[in-house]
C-alpha cells in the first residue's frame, strides 16, 4: 500500500532529511586518505544522536534475520551497497558511498552521496558525474501523471549511453514512518509504465551505477554487495516529495558541496 503524505507530514520528512543531508557534510570535512570507514561510521551516530534522531540503518535486519552493525554503510571502490564500515582505511584514488538513514519525530531521511577520496582516475570521476547527474534526470521525471518507469527510463537510458551498467537487484523505494515503503524505484525502466504518480508520495530514488557489467556478489558478511567484475560502482540517492509542481527535494547535497566547494562533483 502507498500511503501519501500530507504536507505537515512531508516537513517531518523534510527535517529528517535535513538532518541526513548535515550528517553527510560533517562527513565531506573528515574525507580523506587515512581516515577509516569506522571513524565516519562513529562520527555519523554521534552527530545524528546529538540532533535528537536515531540513525536507522543500525539493527535493520537483512533477509536472514542478521541485524545490520553501524549508523551508516560505507561502500568502498567496487562495493556498490551495504558496505559495513570497518578498520579499511581510505586510499588516495578509492571513491566511498556513504549512505545514511535518520529518524526524527517519527520520520525517515535516506541519502547517498559517492565521495572521491583524494584524487580519482578521470573514468572513475565520470561514472561519479553520470550517477549523480542520472539521479536528477531521474528526479526530474517524478511529477504527478508520470510513472515509476518514466523515472528508470531516464537514469537508465542516460548511464548506459556512458557505457555503464545500471543494478537491478536493489531499487529506490517509498519513504515515510518506515524506511522503505511501496512502490519500489527501479533505475531501469520503460516510458509510460508502472504506479503512477501522484501529489503526496513520498520516495527515494537512488541510482546505483557500476563502471563494468551489472552482475553482483554478496560478500560473506552477508551485507556488502560488490560487482562480480571488481569494476567501481557509484550511488546517489534523494528522498523527494511529489507536489503538483513536480519533485520537491527533502533531502540535500548542499552541506556536502558547501565543504568540498570546486571539489565537488
Ligand atoms: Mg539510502
Ligand atoms: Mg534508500
């Protein structure tokens, strides 16, 4: 069922995603070769704690029960999502997804922002400019009388004109009260198919992008997802609100961008 969302409700969401977008720009400022993935993980929660949420991802359960460790999932080069966040230490050249769920008051905020750690090859800055442009093509599309496929179509068709693979097994989702809600997102899709559309739905859409071809492995902690072919993978991800007027963006790069300035992508 999709429930839509009054517009006291999406201020909720908004502010959740607020809060997301912040945590997101206290991590841009700690970015760097020699920092590892669990010092950002213990900075997130911190940080998220301290504005009065809970960060959501931790404890979420995957398919086998298994609860998920840490606040944020730090996805490393070619880990693509769910990357638990550990003693690695980030290299000069490793691009990092850091993707961070909040509940404030009651309300869910999901975004994923893919980090050049130091510099990066010009093929991997690519794929890092494709995905995030892929994800306001696709933001673009979500106005009411559109449907969930206008919204893959767009992503897709813009990533694979660059060469690219677009994952299939993990999708955007609705958002609300719960982190994933109906409908799911797709990044692939056809014009004019699917749930159509309307004011008050509130999704996350999130493209997940690899360099190489679209085939993945589960590691055997049974969280992190990689390409099979080893290939670097990207993801960005915005909680967006239907209105009459198209998408409104509840979530926010700009803290991010306001950190790395001319370095942002
Ligand atoms: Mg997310
Ligand atoms: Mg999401």
């Amino acid at each position: 069922m999709i429930f839509l969302k009054t517009e006291e409700e999406i201020e909720l969401l908004r502010a959740s995603n607020e809060l997301v977008g912040m945590t997101l720009g206290e991590l841009a400022k700690i970015i760097r070769p020699g920092i590892t993935t669990k010092e950002l993980d213990r900075v997130a929660e911190a940080f998220i704690r301290d504005h009065g949420a809970i960060p959501t991802f931790k404890g979420f359960p995957n398919p086998y029960g298994e609860p998920f460790p840490a606040s944020i999932c730090a996805s490393v080069n070619d880990e693509v999502v769910h990357g638990i966040p550990n003693d690695r230490v980030l290299e000069e050249g490793d691009i990092v997804s850091i993707d961070c769920g909040t509940k404030l008051n009651g309300y869910c905020g999901d975004s994923c922002y893919t980090f050049a750690v130091g510099e990066v090859k010009p093929e991997t800055m690519q794929l890092l400019k494709t995905t995030k442009q892929a994800l306001y093509k696709g933001i673009e599309q979500a106005a009411p009388g559109k449907r969930i496929g206008d919204i893959g179509y767009a992503v897709q068709t813009l990533c694979e004109a660059e060469g690219f693979s677009v994952i299939r097994e993990f999708v955007g989702h609705g958002i609300g009260r719960e982190m994933h809600e109906e409908p799911m997102v797709p990044n692939y899709g056809r014009r004019g198919n699917g749930q159509m559309l309307k004011v008050g739905m509130c999704i996350a859409i999130e493209p997940m992008i690899v360099a190489g071809q679209r085939n993945i492995r589960m590691l055997p902690d049974k969280w992190t997802v990689c390409t099979a072919d080893h290939q670097m993978a990207a993801h960005y991800e915005h909680t967006i609100a239907l209105t009459k007027r198209g998408a409104d963006i509840l979530s926010t790069f700009k803290y991010v961008e306001e950190v790395l300035g001319a370095q942002a992508i």
